[in-house]
C-alpha cells in the first residue's frame, strides 16, 4: 500500500484545452506533446530543452502550434526571464499576447472581456521578477486560438522575444478562480523554486 504522505497532489484538469509540459523536453525529435491529449502539438525553433523547462534566446526562439484551442479563457505558464524589461510570452492568435513590459504581466488584444493577471497564484498581481513565476491570465471572453498560429516565446512580429526558460503551459476553456490559480501555483512550485 502506498503512504498518503508520498502521493504527489495533481491539479484538477477540468476545462484543459491544451498543457504543454516543457519541462519534460521533447517527446519525439522536433514535437512538443499536449498532454491535454487535444492535439494541439507544437514545434520548435531554436528552442531547446534545459531541465525545467526551454530555453529561449531573445532573438528568434518559438515554439509553433499551427492551430491551438477555439476557446482560451485561462492562461498560465512558468517563467524564468533573464530580463524584465519587454518580453513576449505567448501570442494566442496573432492579436491576443502576453509580455512582460517594466516588470509587469501586461496583456495586450484581449478585446471585450474582463482581464485578470496573476502572479505565483495572487489574483491582480503583475510584478514579475528573474526567478521562477508563475504567471496568468483569465478572460471572460474566450480567445480563438484556431484562427492563426499560436506562438509561446513571442508574437508574430517577433520584435522583443523572449529571452529565458518557459517550463509548463495551460490553456483552459474556463475562467479559473482565484483559489485554483493558488492551487495550481501550490502544486507545481516545487519543480521550479521549492
């Protein structure tokens, strides 16, 4: 029988539309895997694999999903930037992108809803350090992301990349509440800051 104590707590994946587990590495040469079993497979340029997570260089590093979810609500992924200062995430669709701008979680597109950041699980947080975070968003407005490419490491235009390990990525149909984003925070920490 195994010991409650040694059974690793899992998030609840009720609403997961996508779940790319970088910090795994490539599943095959030149795929990453959705664990959400949604199909959405990416792949990557430059980026590479460096345990927990990918590294991106800030110049041209992408990971490509061709066509991702038709309903984003949830966004959340570990980061580690090496800077602060202006750093595209993830581009759902060629409009609707996370970056990070003067040390802030700062979304851009997300037209008609109502946004809310988090950061490390704190609803309306968005300040953002060099260390590990991890950072989301939840919009009431679900995103397309089918109708263009979907980018994690930059947008489209490619202009400020990102520069740093992403580890995990979820995308969820639902807007998430504050107690599952502190719950998710909670329970994946401990590959990335203990």
């Amino acid at each position: 029988m195994i010991r409650p104590e040694l059974i690793m707590p899992q998030i609840n994946t009720v609403g997961l539309v996508a779940y790319y587990k970088l910090c795994a590495g490539l599943t095959t040469a030149n795929i990453i895997f959705d664990y959400s079993f949604g199909g959405f497979v990416g792949t990557p340029t430059g980026a590479f694999p460096v345990y927990p997570g990918f590294f991106f260089d800030g110049a041209d590093d992408v990971i490509q999903v061709v066509t991702g979810p038709s309903s984003v609500s949830t966004i959340a992924m570990w980061i580690k930037p090496n800077a602060t200062t202006s750093e595209e995430v993830i581009d759902l669709n060629l409009t609707d992108f996370i970056e990070i701008t003067t040390g802030e979680v700062t979304p851009s597109g997300f037209a008609g809803g109502v946004t809310n950041p988090f950061v490390d699980g704190v609803s309306g947080a968005v300040a953002v350090t060099t260390d590990w975070n991890l950072i989301g968003l939840t919009d009431t407005l679900a995103k397309d992301a089918s109708t263009g490419d979907m980018l994690i490491g930059q947008t489209d235009t490619g202009a400020n990349a990102f520069d740093g390990l992403i580890g995990e990525v979820w995308l969820f149909s639902d807007v998430k509440d504050d107690a599952y984003m502190r719950s998710l925070f909670e329970i994946t920490r401990w590959r990335y800051n203990g």
